[in-house]
C-alpha cells in the first residue's frame, strides 16, 4: 500500500490543525502534581547519576587535616634526614677540647675570647650537673658530687671558657 503525502488536499490538513491545536490548548492548563515531578527528577538522576571525581570526594575540613598531616610529616622527614648541626665541624676547632685529662670547654665564641680586652681566670667548683648540661658524659651516681675548675671571666664579668682541672 502506497501512501503519499499530498499538499492536494488542504481541507484535510486545516481540520488536523484545528483539532492539534485544541488538544494542545486543554493540555496546556494540565500540570504535574509537584511531588510527582520531584520523584521524577530524582529517578532520572539516580539513573543517570555521574560518579563524583576524587578530589571532591573530600570536603574542606578533611583536605584541611590531610594538608596539615603532609606538611606535619614533611617537616618531621626533613628534620630527620638533615643531620644536626654539632659542635665541632670540620675547619673549625671544637667547643670543648681534653687535652692532658683536662676537659676545655668554650661558652662562647673562639672570635669573642680573642677579642676580649682583659680576661681573668677564676678559680671554682662546678657541679657534675651542670657538666652534664654543657654535654659531657657524668655518671648517675656521681651528679652530686662537685668538680675543681678553672673559668675564664670577661672583662665585663661574663663566662667565656671552662678547664676542669679534675674530672676524675
């Protein structure tokens, strides 16, 4: 069976029209209840729904503390690896020196003694405690006991170097 549309027959199409556009005018005032629009709408996401990407799988607060946690542990891997800065570096003199039995101990700079006008030396007892504190090794039992010393005073009455003269 043939069916050709033909512009011949203008009294057909012009009644189509006019019944098209009475249904369209009745269905113009016809709505969807709200809620059933809403369930519609959230069907069709959930079924077409688009994954998140990763990076806005995190909210502020959790890229905040995975933030500090890398930059926590960047400083703790950065001063682990960077060894300490000691006392004695090579080309230079040591702080404390043992020459004889006798410990040397510097409190300030090599340059600073040097340059001091009118240094004295003082003699005194130092407690083990104390050497303890400035590095050297004092054994538990003896952190009471006190130790005779020789200390270079600066003119203005400052320390600026120890000699133990008795360790033992």
């Amino acid at each position: 069976m043939d069916t050709i549309m033909n512009n011949d027959t203008p009294d057909i199409d012009a009644d189509l029209d006019a019944r098209l556009a009475h249904l369209r005018g009745a269905s113009a005032g016809l709505d969807a209840p709200r809620c059933v629009e809403k369930e519609l709408m959230q069907a069709f996401k959930a079924q077409f729904a688009r994954p998140r990407p990763w990076y806005r799988r995190l909210n502020l607060l959790e890229w905040s503390a995975a933030g500090i946690c890398a930059a926590v542990t960047t400083g703790v891997l950065g001063l682990l690896l960077v060894p300490p800065d000691l006392a004695y570096q090579p080309g230079s003199s040591p702080l404390v020196q043992i020459d004889n039995g006798a410990a040397f101990i510097a409190l300030d700079s090599f340059e600073r003694i040097e340059d001091d006008p009118a240094p004295r030396l003082v003699e005194t007892e130092v407690s083990r405690t104390l050497l303890a504190a400035l590095g050297l090794p004092v054994a538990p039992e003896e952190a009471g006991e006190a130790v005779r010393a020789e200390m270079l005073v600066g003119a203005g009455g400052e320390p600026l170097a120890l000699r133990l003269t008795s360790i033992d």
